[in-house]
C-alpha cells in the first residue's frame, strides 16, 4: 500500500507541466494615454501574465498606428492585460487605472490629446462593469471635478504593430519614455520595478 502511494506521488511530481491545470487567467481592457506608458506600468504588476498594447473603441477594422494617431478611426490607444486573479484583483487593477492619470480631462490625457489618447475602460463581462462603476464612485469621492473616462463594453480588440510592444523597456533613450513615460511610473512607485 505504502508503494502505491509513494509511486502516485512520485508519478504527481513527475508529470510534465502541461499536464497540470492551468491558471484560470482573465483580461482586462484599459485606456490612459500613450499606450507605452500604461503598458509599462502594468508589466510591473505582480499577477499580471501579459500586456498587449492596441486600438479599441472605434469601428475602423484593423486600424494603424497612423490611422489612429491621426484621429481616423475613433479608437484610443489601450492595453489588454492577461492577469490571474488569484494574485491581482481586477478591483486592483483598476485603483492602479485611477492613480496612473488624470481621468477628468475630456480630451486626452497629458501630453497627448485627442479622442484617441481617452480615459477608457472597456469591461469584458457584467462583473467588470460593475466594478468599474463601483471603483468610479470611490475615484470621483476624491477628485474635485468629475471624471470624463468614458465606459463602454468591449467590441473589439486590435493589437498594435509589434514594435510598440514592450516600448518602454526597449527603448529606454527614447525622449518621450524618459519625459513622459518613466515620470508616470515614478509616479506610481513603480520606476525600479522590473517589468515582466
């Protein structure tokens, strides 16, 4: 009996990782700003697997880097981020939304303006509408003028074109990531946190 048990648990230990259940993962579709920097800041957040810079929130299919920047599409620059919510919540994930930017300017967020730079969160089910309104309530008791994120169920997600992907740590001479970009993650306290 003895090595039965000891054989199941040394079979256990032995079987190939795929073999084992994978983490249940979750997305999360965020706007605020340039994508290179809320990329950057939500590469350094414990549980968070990945982050996909990208365009959301227009009805342009397979809009460009160019179309959006120049206004075309009606899509913002966003991120999507694959995080496990055993280790980060998505009620985290937004607090983090909410001390990255100032979500009361209707017209983009600093230094870039335009409808494409929005305040944006794009939930994904009903749970993450409603956290989002609650988180909103809570951010709103803080701030003296009312926030202008706009709020809006995910339609479609169109990732950016590779080389704005992982910007900030590929680029880091860049004069927008050390103007703009490294000063939101310092911001943040997040400047000396390695990004994963």
């Amino acid at each position: 009996m003895l090595s039965r048990l000891l054989l199941a648990a040394l079979a256990f230990v032995l079987l190939p990782t795929a073999a084992l259940p994978a983490a249940e993962l979750s997305k999360a579709t965020f706007g605020a700003g340039c994508f290179w920097c809320v990329e950057a800041i939500y590469r350094r957040i414990d549980g968070v697997t990945d982050v996909v810079p990208g365009y959301a929130g227009g009805k342009e299919p397979n809009p460009t880097y160019h179309q959006v920047g120049m206004g075309l599409t009606g899509h913002a620059e966003v991120v999507q981020i694959t995080f496990d919510p055993a280790k980060v919540s998505y009620d985290k994930l937004l607090e983090i939304f909410w001390r990255s930017h100032d979500a009361t300017n209707p017209n983009g967020v600093a230094p870039d303006f335009g409808r494409q730079y929005r305040s944006l969160l794009l939930y994904h089910d009903e749970a993450q509408r409603k956290a989002i309104e609650g988180s909103k309530a809570e951010a709103q008791k803080k701030l003296s003028k009312p926030i202008a994120t706009e709020v809006a169920p995910l339609d479609k997600f169109y990732p950016a074109e590779s080389y704005h992907w992982d910007y900030v740590r590929k680029n880091p001479n860049d004069s927008y990531v050390r103007n703009v970009s490294v000063p939101r993650l310092k911001t943040l306290g997040l400047a000396d946190v390695p990004a994963h």
